[in-house]
C-alpha cells in the first residue's frame, strides 16, 4: 500500500505541474480549468484516506477496509466531477440526482479529510459555515440571509466554479504546489545548508549569534520556499541547538525560530499561499503584492534582530566560538551557485513579470539543472532524487487540497446565503463610522479566527467578510488585504494552533504552549505594522522616495525603542517607569503621520523624547561606571 501511496504522490505533483506549465492544452486536451482541478481532487482525496488514519497518523502498511472504500468513492466521484462538470454545473437549481450523488460523497469525504490533515478545529469551522448557510434566513435582525436547503447547499459547493472548485483549489494546485516542489527541490540539492551556512557566517561573530542566524536563515530560505513547518524543520534544526548552546532557554530558542520562519509567509518573493490567493482576489500582478510586503516584511525582522540583540545583551549571551563560525568566503565557493535561482527567480517575477507559477517553474529546473551539474558537499542529484522530491511533494500538499476544499465550502456558503453580505453591513454598523474601530473588529476578528485557522483560512474567510468593508471607509485595497494577511499570520505563533511554535517547540524540548505565547510576545510588531500601513501608504511603496525613506527611518527608530521597552533592556536594565517612557517615545517616533491631523508633530515630540532617553541612559551609565571605579580606588 505504501507503494500505491508514493506512486499517487508522485501522479499529483506532475498533474500539478502540468497545470501550471499548460502542457495539458498543449497537448491537445483543451478542457474547462475546473475539469483539470477536480481530476487532481481525484488523485489527492484518495491519497488523503490511503496515508492518513482516522486518528490522522500518516503512513501505514495496511489500510482499512472503510478507508479503501472512501478513497475508491472519492476516485470514482471526483473523476465523474471532472468529467461531466461541463453539463452538471450549470443545474444547481434542478440538482440532477447523479450530480448531487457525488456533491453529497465528495462534500463528506472532504470535511472528514480536513478533520484527519488539519484537526478537528478548522473541521467544526467548516461545519458551522455550512450551517450557517442552511439556517441564514432565521438568523435576527441585521444578521438575516437566505437559508439553503442541505442538498442544494451541497450540490452548489461542489459544482459550481465559485466555491471547492474555486479560487483556492486553483491557487493550490497550479502555484503552491510547484513552490513546494522548488523548495523539496532546492533543500535535496542541498541549499537550505548553504543559506544557514551564509547566515553563520554574517552573524555568528556577534552577541546572541545563533539565534541571529536563526532569523536570517529563516528569512533566506523562507523567502523562496514560502513554507513555514518546512523552514522551522530545515533551519531549526541547526539554529535552536546552537541556541540553546549559547545560551538561549529552550521555550525562548524555539519562540525566535517560530517568529522568523512565521515570516517567511509574507516576505517576498515568494511569501505564502495567502498572498497568491490575494493577488487572485485584487485581480493585480503577483509582483505588485510582493512589492507592497517588501518594507513590512523588513520592518518585522528588523524587530526581531533588536529583540534577540537586546535579549543577548540582558543575559550576556556571548558571540560563537571563532573556530565554529565558518569564512564567508569558504560558504560562497562551496554553494554560490544557490543564488542563480533566487536571482533568476526575482528577475522573471519582477522583471519578465512571469506569472508566479511559471516563474517557480523556471527557478525549479535552475535549481534541478543545479543540483546534477554542481555536486554539493560531493552530492549530486541523481533520478532516485527526484522522485523522492516529487513523492515528498504530493505528500505534503495533500493537507493543502483538504484546505482549499474547505476554504472554497466556507466562501461558497456565505456567498450563496448572502450571509457574507449580512456580516459586512453589520460590522460596518458596529464600526459606526469609525475607521479605527473598525480595524480594531477587523483585527479581533482574525485573532479569533486565528484560533481555529491556518493564515490562509483566516485570509479567504476575512477577505470575503471584512476587506469589502474596510475598502468601503476608504482603505486603499491593497492596504486592506495586507492589514487581513498580516494579522492572519498570529495564528502561526498563537496558541492553542501555533502550529509553527508548536513544531519548534519539538525540536527544542521545550513546553508548546510556553514557547507559543513566547513568540507571539517577540512577534508583535505583527500587531502593530498592519495599523501603521494603512495610515501610511509610504510603507507600501506608495509615495515619494524621500516620503518612504523617512517614515521607513522613523518606523524603525520607533520599533527601537518598544523593543527595549518590552524587553525591559536598553543600553542598561530599565525599571518600569523607564520602559514606559520607552514605550512612550517609540509609539510618537513611528506614529503614521496620517494617522492624526498633527500627526508629524506626534513624531517630532516622540524624536525628541527617544534623544533624551538616550542622553539620559548615557548620563546614568557614566555615573555608574564612575562610581565603580571611585568604589575600587
């Protein structure tokens, strides 16, 4: 059985790729594009019952009779989708009973697909949209939809192009899954070692080294892979030992790699599914959204190294041994080749401006090219290698197709109920009026979410609920879906899913929820930038050079100084009314110019106050060291 598992894997992968290489139409088979991604549906719903248990253990020697029977029901209803989609799709209203045969088995068998990959938390999310659509027309007052029949309901989710077969499963299977790919790609071949190894070098000679190369290494190789347990798995396992070797408590090493590898999803080029799906819903260019994350993406790590260099400082966490930092050059003559791809990969997204799908196919066969003529560390990439990469793949995408399932049955239940409309209205009327209350709903509603969904769950359901509203009060689109991207990513670090803290937290023997709240603590500015990029287009990349240059600077300044106030360290300990002075400061320094109609004001008087603090800081740290040496002689 593990056979037929790995013989699946590798058919999906290579359907996927085909998809988004077009070679299907070239070959002459011209079919609607919902044909193609139910004929994937085929082979992922099955691969799904065959390699995941009820209990969701993946990988068995033998199946159960009831797993065989709904992996053959899933082939045989999925492939009937596939093939009489162009007929059925279009008689939601008559609900024909073959159609609505397979929606019933199809619309089972992904819900309980969902509950064995992604838990029983986004399973019951996905249940309670689906009753949400039946019971709609009872719900009170403003709250008051349509209610849909069950098998209507069913049929429509299944068959119509708006909803399973939607906007996800599309982004899924013709984009994801070749940067899934790329990534298997480029770690066999041996690059996830030589981005470490570039990061070791950098950053290895400071204080608190390890876990800066925790930080630069994620952002390295997350920026291109774009997956986060992947970046958490493949770096961490160097970065949190040295970590923990320096110095660094378990919980805090494993909180550090669980930030950096969290923002792989939103630093380009690459970034994460949310921000192609996002791309598909602003109807732009993939290279417009990767442009408008490039300085909040800056901004975050920038955060995360003043935190992490304060933390060294605070507890004296020394710089690596001189012998274990290897010489930047040695890292570059072994692997510079590594950077072909990563080049080639920003120059056709940004400068061909390739569809991304096509621009990862580009970079996977640079990398693959890569791996069998530049032996690294005297391995080359043979054929055993790139099957094992395409099975490793469809592996670890059959979680994703459950996702896009899911997504699509949320989205198609609150679009064909109107409730989604419903909810907008009323959280518009809660708002009343106000721009800022209604980002702070926006944001308590992603947090909620967040406590049941992956970043890309929250991002679908919230950019259909909220992001119509916030474009209403006047946010600019973009400014919008980032706002909703961004706060989606909390629930990668967050507790009780945190999935990435949860996984860094094995690796560093450390306790889950500890090292969740941990990370959400080193990753607030995750809270923060969103508020200050819809004020403030500038950090979008929208405005003038100068305009971008100086709310950039003082963005950073600002983060500065709230970092050494929750970190309780500055150039010394503070005591509380220092850190919140520091606070204080920070929040006028980086305060959007727009937010408020004196608003550049604000940050002169935050200026002013983070130069005196450190004046002050300086005056104190004289005097100490004047009356130690007083106290000596």
């Amino acid at each position: 059985m593990k056979k037929l598992v790995e013989v699946l894997a590798v058919v999906l992968t290579c359907g996927a790729i085909a998809l988004s290489a077009d070679a299907f139409r070239m070959a002459g088979l011209s079919l609607y594009t919902e044909q193609y991604l139910a004929g994937l549906l085929a082979i992922a719903t099955p691969l799904v019952f065959l390699h995941v248990s009820a209990g969701g253990k993946r990988g068995r020697d033998v199946v159960p009779w009831y797993d065989l029977a709904a992996a053959a029901t899933g082939f045989a209803a999925a492939s009937y989708l596939a093939i009489r989609y162009d007929a059925l799709s279009e008689l939601t209203s008559k609900q024909p009973w073959d159609g609505l045969f397979a929606a019933g088995a199809l619309l089972v068998l992904f819900i309980e697909g969902l509950r064995r990959t992604s838990g029983p938390a986004l399973f019951y999310t996905t249940l309670a949209f689906i009753v949400l659509a039946m019971v709609g027309g009872y719900l009170p007052g403003e709250f008051a939809a349509r209610s849909i029949p069950l098998p209507r309901l069913a049929y429509y989710l299944v068959w119509d192009s708006s909803a399973i077969l939607g906007i996800a499963i599309k982004i899924i299977a013709t984009v994801v899954v070749v940067y899934v790919f790329f990534g298997r790609a480029l770690f066999r071949a041996g690059g996830s070692t030589f981005f470490t190894g570039i990061a070791m070098a950098l950053m290895g000679k400071y204080r608190g080294g390890p876990a800066k190369i925790a930080i630069l290494g994620s952002s390295l190789f997350g920026s291109i892979s774009g997956n986060i347990v992947s970046n958490v798995m493949t770096v961490g396992t160097v970065t949190i030992p040295l970590m923990k070797r320096a110095g660094f408590r378990p919980h805090l090493a494993a909180a550090i790699e669980a930030c950096a590898s969290t923002a792989g999803q939103i630093t380009p080029p690459v970034m994460g599914i949310a921000a192609f799906i996002m791309a598909e819903f602003l109807q732009v260019p993939f290279y417009e959204v990767a442009l408008a994350a490039v300085i909040p993406a800056l901004l975050f790590y920038v955060a995360l190294f003043i935190q992490v260099d304060l933390e060294a400082a605070r507890s004296n966490i020394l710089p690596m041994p001189k012998e274990e930092i290897p010489g930047l050059g040695q890292v570059l003559k072994q692997g510079w080749y590594f950077l072909v791809p990563l080049a080639a990969l920003v120059y056709v997204l940004f400068g061909l401006n390739y569809e991304p799908e096509l621009a990862g196919l580009v970079a996977t066969a640079i990398v693959l090219v890569i791996g069998v003529v530049f032996p690294f560390q005297g391995k080359r990439i043979g054929v055993r290698d790139v099957l094992a990469m395409l099975r490793d793949a469809g592996i670890a995408v059959i979680d994703l197709f459950m996702l896009g399932a899911a997504a699509g049955i949320m989205i198609g239940a609150l679009n064909y109920s109107g409730v989604g409309f419903t909810l907008t209205l009323v959280l518009v009327l809660l708002a009343g009026g106000s721009l800022i209350a209604l980002l702070v709903l926006s944001a308590i509603a992603n947090i909620i979410l967040g406590l049941g969904l992956p970043t890309v769950g929250v991002y679908i359901v919230l950019a259909t609920l909220v992001a119509p509203a916030l474009v209403r009060e006047g946010i600019a689109p973009m400014a919008a879906h980032m706002f909703i991207m961004y706060y989606g990513c909390l629930s990668m670090i967050s507790p009780p899913v945190a999935i990435a803290a949860f996984v860094a937290a094995n690796l560093a023997g450390a306790d889950p929820n500890r090292t969740g709240w941990t990370a959400m603590a080193f990753g607030w500015t995750l809270f923060v930038i969103p508020f200050l990029f819809v004020f403030s287009g500038t950090l979008l990349l929208r405005g003038g050079a100068f305009s971008i240059a100086l709310d950039v600077t003082l963005a950073i300044a600002g983060i500065w100084f709230i970092s050494a106030a929750m970190m309780g360290y500055a150039s010394r300990p503070l005591g509380v009314l220092a850190r919140l002075l520091h606070c204080a400061a920070g929040m006028g320094i980086f305060m959007p110019a727009n937010a408020f109609g004196e608003g550049r004001w604000i940050n002169v008087a935050g200026v002013g106050s983070g130069v005196a603090l450190l004046v002050w800081g300086k005056i104190v740290g004289r005097r100490k060291v004047n009356a130690v040496v007083e106290a000596k002689g």
